[in-house]
C-alpha cells in the first residue's frame, strides 16, 4: 500500500504496551494529502492513480477520493477504506460495461474515458 510508504504529519495520541507504540487516536490529518496507487484490489493501473486522503476528525473514518474519476471510499481503517475505493471503482467500471456511450450523460463519457487513460475495460 503506497500510504504507508510515505511519510504523513499526523496528531494523535500514543499509547505504549510494553515495547510497542500504537495509535490510540488520529486527532487531525492535513486534507490536502495524497497518495499514488499503481493498484488498487485486482486492477494493475497503466499509469498512477493520484487519490485524495482525508481523516475528518467528526466521522473519525479514512475518506479516500479522486472527484476527476467520480470514486470515493470509507472506512474506519486505512485498509478498510481502500477496500472501499477498490469496490467503488468495481462498480463504476460494471456500469460502464453495461451501457452503451449513447445513453451515458456528457459527464459519464468523460469519466468513462478519463478512466480507460488508467485502465482497460
């Protein structure tokens, strides 16, 4: 997972358990963060998806998003709201495969074609 490969400012609250330090709490995240995914679940991208990270301290969820490409995902965990993104863009990818372009809106023909510059379907 690209995220956890670089570093992010984060404050929160340690907790130690013996020799191990973990997160207790995420109290704020900078919402302007983002991450590069060469992959995200079964689909290997053409090129890297940048993808929006937030951590809302009022939700206390991971907010993953790319608005150019219409795909968000949520969760309590990072994994969870990979997981989340993963199948947000498996369901665009099945609506776009079951219409035709000629009943897709304007904006859904680009978001189809923006999407296929990342990957084949």
């Amino acid at each position: 997972m690209a995220f956890f490969k670089s570093p992010v400012p984060v404050n929160g609250v340690m907790i130690q358990k013996e020799t191990i330090r973990e997160t207790d709490k995420v109290k704020e995240m900078p919402l302007d963060h983002s991450v590069t995914l060469d992959r995200l679940g079964e689909f290997v991208f053409r090129r890297p998806l940048v993808v929006r990270v937030s951590y809302p301290d009022n939700d206390g969820h991971w907010c993953l998003e790319n608005s150019d490409l219409s795909l968000s995902g949520y969760g309590s965990t990072y994994p969870e709201a990979l997981a989340s993104l993963a199948e947000s863009l498996e369901s665009l990818i099945t609506g776009y495969r079951a219409f035709e372009d000629a009943v897709l809106s304007g904006k859904s023909r680009k978001i189809k074609k923006d999407l296929q510059n990342y990957l084949d379907f």
